[in-house]
C-alpha cells in the first residue's frame, strides 16, 4: 500500500486509466513515435536519442498554447536506457506555466514550494496522476531583501482574512476581489497612497501588491499582551558525563563570545539552571559582586527559591554573567556525580519562565535517571541490523509531550542539545522539542579528546545557534484558495486548530511541509493561491506579520499535472509521510509505501499514454529522477533495515526529515558529488574577484571515482573531501600544502590558506556551497585507505550494498512490480 491509499477524504485505488487526452499531448506522443527508434539493448550508447527541443518547437510550431517547458517535462526517459540523468548544475525548482507578471511576482521556491506546480482541478484528477500534493515552507529563512510594510491600516479580505498581495485583481480603484475566497472588498482611502512613489491614486503599485513576500509592522489588534522581551534560559547536564565529554568548556567560551550578538535589545533576559541529581540556580541580581549558587535537592516537589533574580536583565548584570561562565567548568570539574534530573530540571524552566515566555536551551549528555522523565534503556543492540521491524521508535512516556505542550501554551520553547555516546531514548526526549516548536541537535561521539571534529562542529553550531534570528509568541496560518484543503502538517509545532500551527518560537532554519486535497472542483478559476501568515514578536519587542503568497495555474489535463511535477518537493513530502508511517504502523510499511509511491505513478503515466508503445521503465521527464531520489531515501538512517543503525541516530534522522527545509532534507538524501583535480574555469562564476568553478556534477556511484583523483561530496551539514591513493601530487601540495598523499594528516578538518590559483579557487568553491545554507557544515578531508572512507562511501547510493538494491536493480524491481 503506497501512501497516497492511506490519504484521508481521498478514496484512492489503483486505476488502468485510457487516456482521452488534450490533442496537443497525443501529437507529442505522435511526434516521439515518429522521430524515435530505440533498439532493444542494454548500452545507452546504442539507443538513439529522443527528439530534441528544436526539433519538438518545429514539430509543434502550429501550437502556441504548449510550453516548451512542458514539452520537455513530458518527455518519455526509459530509466534503465537513460543512465547519465543527472543535471550539470543541482536541480533548480521548476517554474510554474504562468505569465511573465505573474512570474516575476511570485514566491520564491526556496520559501514556498508545492509538489504540483499544475493543481489539478478535482481531486478525480489528482487520483488518476498518483502523485501527492502539498506544501513545503521555510517561512522564517534569512532574507537578503525583505519589504517592511508600516501602515495603520493591513488590508485583509473581509470575508477568509487573506491579506492582500500581487495576485488580487482590482476592478477598479476603489474595489479589489481576493485571490482565494473571490470576495470583492473595498479599497481603504489609506491605501490609496503609495509611501514608496509618493503618489496616490494607484493602489495596484503599492509594496503589498508588487512583492509575494512582506513583512507588516502589527498594531496592538494583533496583541493578546504587550509584547514580550527576549529571554533566554540555559539548562546545563554537569554530571561526570558531561564534564567528561568537555562540552561545558565549549558552550560556556561560545557564549562568552557571542554574548553581545544573541538578539534583543534593553530588555534581554538570560538565566542558567543546571543538573545532575539535584537542581542548581544562579542568582544573578546586579547587587551581588559574585553569582550565588541556589541547590534544590528535592527533585520530587520542585520550587523555585527566589523569582526576582534568576531571570536577570543581561545589560545590568553582564559583569556577573560573565563570572558564571568564566568559572562555571571548574566548579563541576572534580564531580562523581552521575546521575541526571532532566525531567525535573525542564519542569523548573518551566516555572521560571511561564511568566514571560521564552527560548529554553537544554543540554543533556545521558540517559535521564532520576524524577520525573526518568527513562530506562530500550535499545538492544542486537537487533540494530534488523531487516525487520525496528522498535520503539515512540516515545516511551508521554511526560515530556505533555510538558511541551505547557510550554507551549506559555509560549516557552525548548531546544534540546543531545551530546551522547550512550543511548539516551532521544524518541521520548524530542517530544519536548517537537511540540514546543523547539529545535533537536545531536552529537552522538562528541568528546574533546577522542572527538574534536564532533566538538569543532558543536561549536560552530552553537554560534549560530545563539546569534541566528528569533521570533517568540509566534503563529503561523496557511490559507488557500476556495475547494483546497488542508488535512495535516509535519514539523515542530502545537496544531491550535485546522490551519492554525503554534510556534512559541521560530528560527530561520527550520522548515514545515503540508499535505492538501482538493475539496471541490476548481474548474471555475484559472489560478490557485497559497498564503501562509506568521505573526510573531520579534527580538526587538516589535509584533510583526511576515507574508508569503504563491501562485500557481490549475489545469483540467492529466498530462499538465505531470508536466509541473516538482521531483524534489515530492520526495521531500513523501519522506515526511514515510516518517508518520513508520512511528504509527511499521518501518517496513513505510518503507513498501515508498516503493508503492514509484510505482503507482510510473504505471498511472505509462497506462495513461497510451500511445507509447516502448518497452523498459517509463517516466516523464519531470519524474525521471523519483525512483533514483526514492532509493536514495531507503538508505538514510531514518528509514534503513539491514544495516546497523543506532536506534537514537535513527531517530535523529526521523526528526531531520520532519523540520527542515527542502534544500537540507535534498542534500542529506542525495548529495551533490564533484571531481576536483580537474576543474577549469569554464563556465566558472567571477563574484567579488574571486573565480568560483562550477564543476559538473556526478552519479552518486563509486564507478564515477577514480584513485587518481579528488571528489568533495555536499551533504548538507558536512562536506567530504576524499583524495584518491594516486591522486596527482601537484594537487595535494597546491591545495593542502602536503608533498604526497601519505603525507596528509588524520582528521584534517580545513583546506590551509594557501597562495596557489587552485587553492584560492577551491576555498572559493566551498565558501559559495556553504553560503548558499543558513547553517555551518563542517569538512572532512578523507584519505583513499583511512577508515574514515566508509562514512564517504556510505553515501554512494546507486551502489548495492548488502543489504540494499543497487540504483539499477531497483528500476528492475519497480519494474517487476509495476507489471504485477
């Protein structure tokens, strides 16, 4: 059973669809039939190719209504002919079939995606194409340009409360109809005036009608309280553990250094508790001269000793801040205590911090042993490589959901910062995270002597983790327009109602995914609309709404949802579902719906066109990298059997999946591989006096390696440099300043500032990559026979492995199993 059968409202079942098509997709089909002859062998080199756009154009010349987009996205790949199916360049989202105007003012992809870039009119049609629709967000990102909108008056539909954007019509100055409920609405006199031209009488020109994505300064309509401060809560593991791993050293430096760059203003509050098996407070009150330790041993009933100075303005007391963290490692540093209260430590956060609300940032380094949300160890290792069901992927008390959901109604977010070796039942303490809106960081080896790589990239982390942008008491609705509907959604949040996600905080790094039906038909209107509204505090104390609104045109033909398929935005989605799937039924029900995905819709396309004739595996164009992107998504750790995986580390995995945006979610499940040793400044981007080569890139296979050459594979938060045994030797001394390859140093982590052309050019290389991201991602240089290979290896995901298909025999599966 593929997801789309457990689809609520959808009533989905296999369909042998005859397709009765618009006419100009049959030409296509005719055109192909005409200008194609493929031969019957396994050698893509003995196949002729498939008509190019030229030639199609000329064919369909008399057809002006057929994009060439779409033509090109229809194509007929046979998968197992077609094996170089890779872009040059990393896949680009596509563009939806829309005028120019209307391009030009819609949202950016990399905010606002949906998985159909054509939304079919019915749900009947939907059905037919097998393919999922919904939504992917990355509401908060960092902005380069981001209009701010200062007004009395923020224009709304009277009727839906959909604010006003580029894809209202106005009928005349003083009337505009709304892009998703079609109500007419008057235009306010305020609104006449355009503060950008100074001119009034044109409110077609204002920012709000010209940009997808605004910011709208709110009045106190929008205020249930005055807004609140930034307040910032550190929850610290100090048992022997803890102390042991060294990360209190590191957290306590970086926070010293980035203290003055966490956001707020005057009113910034910041408090400390910490742990083992009894609870410590800090008074912090600007009076003292040292900071006063406070221990709460009772960890049964418990209190908070004094409410006025645990929570302490950060300009009056950060001499005394300062102390703390100065002196905070040596004052733990001799413990034998090994024991950790963390349920209740959290439940002390709790009470400090329900007054105001806030950002609780907790650090734990073992499992939770003593009071409430103490956890027992679930894991038997040996059923680690399991090709069968995997357990207790749920949580195993409901204590830590439940304290979520308190916060959450205090509007309190909790982070959780898991530094652990041992299994610590991270399925029970991300609950905490999940519904408070918080975000979950995991380093599984983290030791400042056996693991500074892990502690390097903690570090990094937890920079950006503290000076990142923040939103408090935020919310966050989804409209659209008339006939869709909502039904679930997937990140870290609370549901206050249908369209309604709480969010006690919100950062720029986290993403949201949503999956729709279509209610009723559409086949009155040309275009949907999909605006999504977060009003938030921001640190500053200023109550904001950010606006994001996408366009989209809905099509009445089977062969235009497949034409604006979005490969990427599915698999994303489908990960999503795959997770619920796994934690509600089974891994490998999760896993077979997967399959069943790939399945459904390569046989819906094939029976669907008819008129192709042409043995072997089907797809459309825009579809052709599904089963490629699908297998790649069965070897993650979230989703894996047969291999060993740690049962935290998959449910890390499982939690990536389900809160980050699309581009992160894409890179970790197929990341981009480049060869190095060749690269040349051909078609190289010149930006800033810096040459930054932009290198092909290559299938995820281990034939595309070479001995004598150097690969760097993106995966998102790490970058892999692996140099090859004889890798020429001009290039590891230009580019790591070693004469040879047996020179280079174990657990080389950075390329040195060198003053060579290829150094400068590959340093260029990376710091693009990693602009391209919001978060650090740390390197490692890998040598050909170090052990350290098998983590670059692991990524190679058209390989077979032992217990996993190889990319080509599982198009044979899907193949076998779409002719069942």
């Amino acid at each position: 059973m593929s997801f789309l059968h457990s689809l609520p409202c959808c009533g989905y079942r296999f369909l042998s669809i005859v397709f009765i098509s618009a006419p100009h997709l049959t030409l296509v089909v005719m055109i192909y039939l005409s200008l194609v002859t493929v031969r019957l062998t396994t050698s893509c080199l003995s196949m002729q190719p498939f008509p190019n756009m030229s030639q199609l154009s000329a064919a369909l010349g008399g057809l002006s209504g057929v994009p060439e987009l779409e033509v090109e996205a229809l194509r007929p790949v046979n998968l197992l002919q077609e094996r170089n199916l890779l872009p040059h360049r990393p896949l680009d989202a596509p563009e939806p079939n829309l005028n120019a105007d209307l391009k030009k003012a819609n949202c950016s992809p990399d905010t606002f995606r949906c998985t159909l870039t054509n939304i079919p009119q019915t749900q009947a049609l939907l059905n037919k194409a097998r393919l999922p629709l919904g939504l992917l967000l990355h509401p908060f990102r960092d902005l380069a340009q981001l209009p701010v909108i200062t007004s009395s008056t923020i224009v709304r539909c009277r009727s839906c409360r959909t604010y006003i954007n580029p894809f209202v019509s106005f009928l005349d100055q003083r009337r505009w109809k709304c892009s998703l409920c079609y109500r007419v609405n008057d235009v306010p006199d305020e609104f006449m005036y355009n503060p950008v031209t100074r001119s009034y009488g044109e409110p077609h020109k204002r920012p709000e009608v010209q940009n997808s994505t605004v910011e709208f300064i709110a009045s106190s309509d929008y205020m249930l309280r005055p807004p609140q401060p930034a307040v910032y809560l550190f929850v610290l593991d100090v048992s022997h553990n803890a102390v042991d791993a060294g990360y209190l050293d590191v957290f306590c430096q970086t926070l010293l250094e980035n203290l003055d760059k966490m956001p707020g203003d005057t009113r910034t509050r910041v408090g400390f508790i910490s742990f083992n098996s009894t609870i410590h407070f800090y008074n912090l009150h600007e009076s003292l001269s040292q900071p006063q330790m406070l221990v709460v041993s009772d960890i049964d009933d418990i209190f908070i000793p004094t409410h006025d100075s645990l929570l302490v303005n950060l300009k009056e007391s950060r001499a005394l801040v300062r102390v703390l963290l100065t002196s905070l490692p040596g004052m733990f540093s001799q413990t034998r205590e090994t024991h950790s209260a963390l349920g209740p430590a959290l439940q002390a956060a709790y009470k400090l911090m329900s007054s105001t609300g806030g950002r609780v940032s907790v650090f734990q380094t073992q499992l939770p042993t003593l009071g409430a949300g103490l956890l027992q160890s679930r894991e038997d290792p040996n059923q680690r490589s399991s090709t069968k069901g995997v357990q207790h992927l749920g949580p195993a008390t409901d204590f830590y959901k439940k304290l979520a959901l308190d916060c959450s109604g205090q509007q309190i977010g909790v982070d959780l910062f898991l530094l652990s070796s041992q299994y610590s039942d991270l399925a029970s303490l991300a609950c905490v995270s999940k519904y408070s809106a918080g975000s979950i960081f995991y380093y599984p080896s983290l030791h400042h002597v056996h693991n500074p790589a892990q502690l390097d990239k903690f570090q990094k982390d937890l920079e950006r983790y503290l000076t990142r942008k923040i939103g408090f008491e935020a919310v966050m609705r989804i409209r659209c327009t008339k006939g869709l509907s909502i039904h679930t959604f997937h990140g870290n949040f609370f549901v206050r109602s249908t369209d309604l996600l709480s969010l006690a905080n919100v950062n720029p790094d986290s993403g949201f995914a949503v999956q729709m039906s279509i209610e009723e038909s559409m086949a009155d209107t040309s275009l949907a609309c999909f605006q999504a509204a977060l009003l938030y505090t921001s640190s500053k104390g200023k109550r904001r709404i950010r606006v994001h609104t996408l366009c989209l045109p809905v099509v009445s033909q089977l062969s235009d949802v497949y034409a604006g398929a979005d490969v990427q935005a599915i698999t994303c989605l489908l990960a999503n579902m795959a997770i619920d799937r796994s934690i509600s039924s089974s891994l490998s029900d999760a896993r077979d719906a997967l399959v069943n995905a790939v399945v459904d819709s390569l046989s819906a396309y094939k029976n669907t066109v008819s008129n192709l004739q042409q043995s072997g595996l089907i797809a459309p164009a825009a579809l052709c990298l599904f089963p490629l992107y699908v297998l790649a998504l069965l070897k993650q750790k979230a989703l894996r059997t047969g291999t060993s995986t740690k049962l935290d580390e998959r449910v890390f995995a499982m939690c990536e999946f389900k809160s980050q945006p699309l581009q992160q979610i894409m890179r970790t499940v197929h990341p981009d591989l480049y060869r190095l040793d060749t690269i040349s400044d051909q078609g190289a981007l010149h930006l800033n006096d810096c040459i930054v080569p932009q290198p092909h890139l290559l299938h995820l296979t281990a034939e595309k390696l070479t001995r004598e050459g150097a690969f760097l594979m993106d995966c998102g938060s790490v970058f892999y440099l692996w140099i090859g045994k004889f890798c020429n030797e001009m290039f590891i001394r230009d580019v790591l300043g070693c004469p040879n390859h047996a020179s280079i140093p174990p657990n080389m982590t950075q390329i040195p500032e060198l003053e060579t052309p290829l150094s400068e050019r590959l340093r260029a290389l990376l710091a693009w990559l990693q602009d391209s991201r919001t978060f650090s991602s740390t390197l490692h240089i890998v040598k050909d026979d170090a052990s350290a290979k098998t983590s670059f290896f692991q990524h190679l995901v058209e390989d077979r492995s032992e217990s996993a298909f190889s990319y080509y025999e599982f198009l044979l599966h899907i193949q076998q199993q779409m002719s069942k």
